[in-house]
C-alpha cells in the first residue's frame, strides 16, 4: 500500500505551493504539481505549525471551527466534520477558544491535522516538538 501524498512529499498538513519558500523545501518539486515538497518530515511539520502560528497571530483565528474553515476550505473538504476531529482531539468543543502559542496545544492541534491529512499520524511526539 502506497503512503498518503502528504507523508511521500513530507508535507503531511498538503500545504499549497505558492511563492513562498519555505526552510527544508526540497529543491526538486518536479514531484508533485500542487503541494510542496520537503526535505523531511521535520521541516513539513514545522511548515504547518508556523502556519497555524500565522492563524492565532496574524488573523485571529483561535477555534478549531475557524482554524480548519480557514486550513480546509469546505471548497474541498467537509470542513464541519474535520474541525469536530480537530476539537475532539483537543478536548474542546468546535467554538472554543484555544491557545496556539501553547506548545502541548500547538502540538496536539499539527497531530490532528496531520491525522486528517494523511488518514494516520506517522510521526512521533519528539519529532512534532523538534518541528
């Protein structure tokens, strides 16, 4: 069985190419025509937290309800059943507050994500941190 695209291209929050450039980017994208491709997990993984992070502080974004509308579009994804995944495994209800710049929090939240992504969740507590 073939590994989900986002853990081939260890990228597993699928985040869009786009201009930006990212730490860890894998210099050969030729892979994969629309998400980016990393070096390694760790850089995939910190990718998706410094996003996030962007959520909280830059937009305001606080509830796993409008973190996911904004991650997941409902364009492409029943964004009402991933934000109740994401709140269930947070401990909270979809309209609740959470505190990104809690790392355990932060944490849980990429784990999440990368659960929904990917349909598993490859990678080790210590390797989230370290991201």
């Amino acid at each position: 069985m073939a590994l989900p695209r986002g853990v081939r291209n260890c990228n597993p929050g699928n985040i869009d190419r786009t201009a930006e450039r990212w730490q860890g980017m894998a210099a050969d994208q030729s892979s994969d025509p629309r998400f980016v491709v990393f070096e390694a997990p760790v850089w995939g993984l910190r990718a998706l937290a410094k996003v996030l992070l962007s959520y909280s502080r830059k937009y305001g974004l606080r509830t796993p309800e409008a973190i996911v509308g904004r991650w997941a579009p409902p364009t492409e994804n029943d964004t009402g059943a991933y934000a109740r995944q994401v709140a269930k495994a947070l401990g909270v209800g979809v309209g609740d507050a959470i505190d990104m710049e809690n790392a355990g929090t932060l944490a849980v939240l990429v784990a999440a994500i990368v659960t929904h992504e990917n349909g598993q969740q490859p990678y080790s507590p210590a390797l989230i941190a370290q991201a």
